[in-house]
C-alpha cells in the first residue's frame, strides 16, 4: 500500500529516479571553477537508514501502514536540511504511520481516532515542502502523515460556472491533463509542478510561475471542504462576498491547523488560443527591473514575466549553452549595446492570437524603451521545455560536492534593487569568516537572483545559492544555518516577506513575527487552536512555539 | 465643529441638498401606472427631532462634541428603516457624542478614554451605509460615533511603487482628485462613491462599478494602520505572500470590531490614456446573461459590464427618456431583431487606445453572437454622466409616496437565472396578501434587477424594488420587513451572499451563520473578541448575540 506507488520517486532527493539534469562540460567547468572544487558526502543507502527506523508507537490498524520504507519516504521534504537528513541517512524523526485515505469518509474516521487518541497528524501533499512543512517534531504520542495522493480525482467540471472540483491530493499534471482533455486549465504551474498537490498549493499559499496571467492560487482557490475535528466545513463557492471577513482566506496559508482540505474547488479558464514564451536580454539589472515594473504597471496582459539579474544570466548561459552558442549571443547583444551585465528576461504571451499579438508589440516597445533587445521565441521554447527540469540539478551539483538552496521573498518596486542586493551580499559574504582566507574554498558562496513573479506595487525576489558542502553534515548544516538565519532575518527586517510562494513551515516560524508583528501572529495562532485545543494537526509548523493565551497579555506599546 | 462641514448634506435623506433627481412627465407617469397612486407619508422636521434628542450621557470635552443637531446627523445611514426613522422622526437612538479626530493621535487619546470608561464605538465613514452598519444599539454605556472625515489627506505618493496613503475618512471624489492630479487613479467608484469613505469601502468588502477592470477593493488595499484597543497595528504592503493567512483580509470585512482604520495605503493605477462608455442591448435575459459570461471567461479586459434584465431595461427607459426618443430606439432594435423583451448592456473600456480598439472590436464580437445591438457610445456617455445620480431619485419617488429599496447578492453562472427569478418574484409577491386583491395598490411592488459585477465564476445580482408607503411608519416597516427577510432568507438558502457590496451591518447579521456556517461564524467572532473583550467596537454589527464560547461547544455533526 503506498509502496509501489512511490517505487519511481526518489527517497532521498527530487522527483523521478529515472530522470537527471546533467551539466554540460562548460556548465561543470563554470561551477568549479567559481567555486572551487568540491568533495561529496558520503550517501547513505536505504538499507541502512531503514535499519535505523524506530518501532511505529501506533498499533497495528487497517487505516495506515507503519511499514518503515513508506515511513522513511514520507518523513521528510526538500528543505536544505532534509536532504542533509536524507543523504546522511540521519532522519532522527519519522512519522509512526502512513494513511493513504480515498475518501473524506477516511479522513474523517483517521481524525475521529486521532482526536480521541491524541496523535499528530500531518498533511502530506507532494512532499516538495522546501520549509518543513512535513517533516514530523518531537512528540510524546504517536506521529500519523495523511499522504493525501489517492485522492486526485476530477470529481466535477462545471462548464457554465468554470469550477472544477478536485480530491485534494491531485499532482500538477493529473489535474492539467484531467482539465485539458475538456478544454480547460488551471495555470497554476509552480516550478515543483510535476509533484506538488492542489491542496499543497491552497494551504501554502503557492504561486505558479504564470501567476501574472492566471493569478496566485488565492485567486484561484473557490472553495471546497475541509476536514476538521469538528467535522466537515463546506467553503461555498461564491465569486464574490463582502459577507464580512472570507473564510478561504483563513484556510489559504493555514498549513495543516485547521484540518485537512479534501475537496478543491478552483476556477479554471479555458484553454488559451495560443501561448508563446520569449526572452529577450536588458542592459542591466536596474534597466531589467525599470522593464519589468513598467510592463506590469501598463498592464500588459502577459502571463509570465521573469527577470534575471546579471549574475544568474551569466550562470544559466554557462548551464544551458556551449562556448559558440554564448559567443555568438554575446555578439549579436553587444551590436545592439547590451554587453557582460546583460539581465535575460524570459516572458509568456497567452490568449487569443491577435490579442497576443497586439500584448506582444506593446512588450517589444516596452524592452526597447529600457535599451533591451527582444530575441524572440527560440530560447523562450528552450525555457519553457525544462521549466519544471531545475531542482533536478541539485542532485547532478550534491554528487560534486555542491549544496544548492533558494531563498525568495517580495517587495515593493522601490526596494527591489536594495533588498536584492542585500539578500545577495548576506550570502555571499555569509562564510567569510568560516575560514582563514575570504577566497578560500571553504567560504565561497555562488548567489544570484530574478524576480519571478510581479505586481503593480512590487514583485518576489528568487535567490538561489550554492556552496561546497563541508567535510561533514554537521559542518555543512551549521554552514547552511548561517546563511539561511542571517539572511532571513535580514530580509524581515528589510521589508521582505519571509516568504512569498514557499510557505512558512517550520523553517520560517522564526520569522513571521517580525513581519506580521506580535499581536497579529497570536491572534492567528489562537484562531487556529480554536479548530485544535490540544496542537495535533501539524505542530511545529507556520508558528513557533506556544500562544500568548489572549492579546490582553501584550502591554500597551506600540509594535 | 462638524456642523457647518455638513450643512450642504440632506440631514435625513440622500446627499447634497441642493442635487436632485426629477423624474420626468413619462417617468412619473410609469411609476404611477405601474404601482398605483400614493399617499406620502408626513415628514418630521429638524427642529421637531431636535427636541426629541435626549440629553447625552457623555461628559462635556473637547474630544467631542454632544451638539444634538450634529448626534442627528450621525445616527442613521441610508437604509430602507434609517429612511423611515429620519423622515418620521423616529430616531429613537442617538450617539451621545460625534468627535471629528484629525490625526491617529486623537484616535488613540480617544480609543484609550472609550476603553477605559467603557463607551461603545461607532466608526463613521460617508454614512452611506445601507444596512445600518452605523446606527446606535440599545445601551447601558455611553456610545460614541467617531466621524472620520477630516483624516481626508493624501499624505503620501509613491510613484514608483505606485501607492499611495491617505486618511481613511477620505471621500471618492476628494480621494480621486487628489490621484489625478499627480496622474494616477484607483478607479474604486462604488454607487456611493460622491459620499463613502475609502475607510468604509475596506471595512465593509466595497466594490465599484468598474471592479471588472480595477479590481475590488480586496484588490486595492494594500496595507496601512489600524488603531485598536492594544494599539497601533500596522499592515505591510507586501505585493505578495505565503506567510500564513494575509491579515488584510481579516481587516477587510471587519465592520469595525478591530478597531479604526486610520490610514489606507492603496494601489493605484496610471490614469488611461482613454475611457469609454457604450451601450448595447440583447434580445432577452438569457442571452444577455450569457452574453456578459462569454464575455468575461473570454477574458476581454474590459473594466465594466453590467446586464439589465427586461423590467429595468423598460423601467430605465421610461425614466430616462422620451417617448419619442424610446420610439426610435425601439424601432431600429426592432430591425435588427431585438424586441419588447430587450436587456440593456452597458460596457466601460478603459485603457491605451489601441488595446481599447482591439477589446471593443472582441466585445462587439460577443454582442453580435448572442444577437445583441451594439448602440455605441452616446448612451454610454448618458450612463456616465449620472452613474452617481441614482440614489437622489429615492427622494424624488419618497416625495410621490414610494419606497425605494435594493437587495444584492452574487452566485455562480449557473444560477444567475434562477436566483434572479426567485429573488424578484419573492419580492413581487411579497405583499400579496396584505390586502383583498392581488391587484390592489397596496400589494404592488415593482422589482428589477440587473448584474453589476462579472467573474469568472459568477456574477452579482442588483436588485431595486419600490412599493407604495402604507398609512403609517410602522406599516410600511412591517411591509418592507417582510420583502427583506423573507428575500434575504431566500438568498442564503439558494447558494447567493447575503452581500456581494453592502456589507453585513446589523440587517444582514442575521443571515451570516447560513452563509458560512456556525463554527466559521463563532470563530471569526472569537477572533475580533479578542481584539475588543468587552464588546465595545461597533456592536450589533456583523454578527448577531454573543458567540459560542469556543468551538468545542459545537456538536460533532456536520453542518
């Protein structure tokens, strides 16, 4: 049960075991050579990290498994430090049992017995987490993961109403191919697509890398049920309410407190007449963002917009072109005035044709006006071929020594290039001390950076960093930990969200504080303990710690 | 202090004193023929309500003033029963005070005395509200009305991030004069817009006439500061997060139990290059539904499409023009097929000009599909010019013995028709048995509606019904008490909200529990009694009694 099911994933990294993203020669040469080069870590073998599985604390029951390789591969997510946890084959903590419920029916007596036992339970969507959404904590009574994957049928399309009624536990293709053989899309295409489920995206808050066309999945998300432990909650489906505060909101970004989403509900549009995706390549970072920030404020109706800075051009040429190919671009730019600081914009056009057309012109005229040059379709085919391809480089750079993370986080237009340049310089210079020389191996950190999703008042910042990894996992976790705390810390403090399509988890509870401030969070908090007096669904996750009881206990003082 | 401020506005009725809405000859003449002859009911002078004021409970300070004229002239907002209590004189219930705060400072000084002395609060934006989200309760304590129009500034601009900040008691037209100075617009103009606050349009989930191409007011408050009982909150104007549930969403909505909206940051938009208005009209109800649903899932930007159903189609000829001029347009609809049951469509494009050909050549498209007659721009322009004129006709029809009254909801597509159905019949034959005949004047309510807001998903249901006044106040309550409860009971029963617009106030509370079910209600009344313990923010509004303890208290079933 379970088992064969997850027989092509990975169990300890990304996606498909039969699937890689190799690096070129020039793509391997760049890498060590900006970084040094690197000695792997020894990877433990799924025998040995089974032999290490504690006894499950649950009896034996027809309602989950307590097999340890299904626990082993539901025990943890794609953060930086589950995959030191998987690669070491140091997991410490699994969840006791895995259900795979095909019903809400299931879920309801999974959480029936729960409540009246006391165990934690937590959602399992596509196990993409990168912020350890479900990865289980220290617990006295048994750990339950609902691996919600059974359920990802297309239970209803209404046609006339474009709603499209979802098990919670669809995976990005099944549900787009479900849609699409109607004529329909969801265009939530987050770059984890391939795994993560719609219920992941709706209790995460997720974006899809379209998000300018299709809108964020709180745009998206209509309605459905949710599973509490008070029984089910239907969200009803209205367009619009201004019947005080709207629920969905609340189960947007609740991440396992307030039960387990069943049903989905979305709006789905039809499937557009045409869509292209181009690239074109801007002077310079702040002519790159002064491009973006004037497409989306005209309001081009595009469906994606991506800049990348400098840096992560220059690093994704070297990755994904050879040495003529990159010569000859560096030619035909430099004709054109766009020289070594040229910033790759990669868009999507989505619509009918002539209105396509017509967007498409207006976003020439807008690259021209920041001295851009547009080089059209063929490496926007290249892009949006190995849009989903990416985090399986990680696996290629971990077997030559290489640890890669992102950050991401959003702003307002104004601070886009401060913040950037901060979160930036935070990484980069956040192991110079880790070793005698500043240049030495050991502390060089390779960083760089797009805004991946825009607005008219701002746009999300995607960083993305590597680092050799140290000459243990402790090492190489205390590394990570640095560079993860200081510049997290450094971004709430600067304007940023903590998170702008990731989530919280429990990597960023730390965090959210400082952005949403104190009174707020346990405000939150309270809510959600409302739906769980006794902390079972998800502990550890979105809020760090316990509550303040009641708001009456903060003085007086202004935040 | 106040009073002279307020000497242009109609102290119990709609807006400016000296703007009126005439009927004209043919206008009258339909009204009379449709519903009857009527006896106006008599109208209670200032000075007789004056001497009715009872004497305020709050001690004399310079926060505030307790001036019985200026307590009048904040009792009451613009619903059918605050109509009935202004023009009978009726008032009953009075804020013992009005302070006018000029800055956050005031509000603060003035939230701490309120708490501490336990006075209720009544935030007070344009006073426009339709379902007594202002009016006093009944109590024990001193109530204290906060009117918020001196915070009415723009005090900040940000070009680049295009938002701007102002005081939350600004007005529409002042709000929007002040962005278009510097080239900018938010583009929220809800029917009240000449009168309502920017504060009141968040608090109560506002949405203007051109939210199809803005957005509605979800989509534009971007953040900013709140006053509440523990201090100042400050909202961050995050373009975007996943950081948990987006705590906007908690303000928006709110009615005033978190406290008081002192300053709104917005998101604005460049003023377009060209806007127009035009007109076209549809064969029947069921083609211009589906003709404002093609348009919408089509995705055709456009900022405003609204269907009038026959009976408004007819009711707003016959108001709006001459016999003559409904000649010839009937005469040329005729020609082209569109008969007695036409469906007027009234479009707004708003954008660049050649992205605003290329949509109204797509609109016209869609027009012509469902048999429609695209009329063009002059009566657009006519639709225009009064879009903000239509509540002064409440005193006009008041004046020949009518009472004018709306009822708004939304739903999904595929019940459009028949909520439309149900709700207009339920109101048609509301009154049929409060006389002998069916046919008797006494009985006759003339109802129509059209859809003012398109989605994907759904659209939103306006509906306008008028009736004769009865011999006495009290009758014509009771009459409109039954159309109301009777109607709104039907809405949540049948899949609609009990609000797409107005918010909840005190008329609609009633309704909320089956519209989002009792533990979704319990819970968000927990959630703002912790922000306000002892219930003193804006009470009677938004939910009805106290709430459940907790949760827990709820059986197990479903709902």
């Amino acid at each position: 049960m379970g088992k064969s099911q997850q027989d092509n994933r990975q169990w300890n990294g990304w996606g498909d075991r039969e699937k890689s993203l190799a690096l070129t020669a020039d793509g391997a040469s760049f890498i060590t050579e900006t970084l040094g080069l690197a000695t792997p870590l020894p990877v433990a073998t799924l025998d040995e990290v089974l032999a290490k599985v504690p006894r499950s604390r649950l009896d034996k029951s027809e309602l989950y498994t307590c097999d340890a390789e299904v626990r082993v591969r539901h025990a943890r997510g794609q953060s930086l430090p589950d995959w030191l946890a998987m690669k070491s084959g140091e997991f410490n903590l699994f969840p006791d049992g895995v259900a795979f419920p095909r019903s809400s029916e299931d879920i309801r007596i999974l959480m029936a017995e729960a409540k009246e036992q006391g165990w934690q339970l937590i959602p399992y969507g596509g196990g993409t987490s990168v912020v350890g959404h479900i990865t289980p904590t220290v617990s006295d009574k048994p750990v339950l993961t609902i691996s919600m994957g059974k359920m990802n049928r297309l239970l209803d399309l209404d046609r006339v109403d474009q709603i499209a009624t979802f098990g919670a536990g669809v995976k990005g293709p099944f549900l787009e191919s479900q849609l699409q053989a109607q004529g329909f899309t969801l265009g939530h295409f987050p770059q984890s697509f391939e795994l993560s489920t719609l219920g992941g995206w709706v209790v995460t808050r997720s974006s899809g890398q379209q998000s300018l066309g299709y809108g964020r999945i709180e745009n998206l998300f209509a309605g459905g049920e949710i599973e509490t432990f008070e029984g089910k909650v239907e969200i009803p489906t209205l367009p619009a309410s201004s019947a005080g505060p709207d629920w969905r909101q609340l189960v947007l970004g609740s991440e396992g407190h307030l039960g387990i989403l069943t049903e989905a509900k979305v709006r789905v549009s039809r499937l557009p007449e045409e869509e292209f995706f181009g690239v074109g390549f801007m002077p310079n970072w702040q002519q790159g963002i002064a491009c973006a920030r004037e497409a989306v404020q005209l309001g081009l109706p595009l469906s994606m917009l991506r800049v990348s800075n400098s840096i992560e051009t220059h690093t994704q040429l070297y990755l994904s072109a050879n040495q003529t190919q990159r010569h000859w671009l560096a030619k035909l730019l430099s004709l054109k005035g766009v020289g070594d600081d040229k910033c790759m914009l990669v868009y999507g056009i989505t619509g009918d044709k002539k209105s396509n057309k017509q967007s498409y012109k207006r976003l020439k005229a807008v690259i021209s006006q920041f001295n851009g040059v547009n080089t059209g379709q063929s490496l926007g085919k290249k892009w949006a071929h190995k849009r989903f391809a990416f985090p399986y480089l990680r696996e290629t750079l971990w077997q030559m020594g290489y640890a890669i993370d992102t950050l991401e986080t959003a702003t307002n237009w104004s601070n886009i290039a401060p913040l950037t340049e901060k979160i930036e310089q935070s990484l980069r210079e956040g192991l110079a001390d880790s070793s005698e020389s500043p240049d030495a191996p050991q502390s060089k950190v390779h960083v760089f950076s797009h805004l991946s999703h825009l607005y008219s008042d701002g746009a999300s910042i995607y960083t993305t960093y590597l680092f050799p990894v140290s000459g243990t996992y402790e090492e190489t976790y205390a590394r990570w930990q640095r560079l993860k705390s200081t510049t997290s810390k450094l971004i709430v403090e600067s304007s940023g969200t903590i998170s702008h399509q990731h989530g919280v988890g429990g990597d960023h509870a730390a965090y959210l504080v400082r952005e949403k401030g104190e009174r707020v969070v346990d405000s939150l908090q309270n809510y959600f303990n409302a739906f769980d007096p006794k902390g079972q669904l998800n502990p550890g996750k979105l809020f760090k710690g316990i509550p303040a009881k009641s708001l009456q206990s903060h003085g007086k003082q202004d935040q």
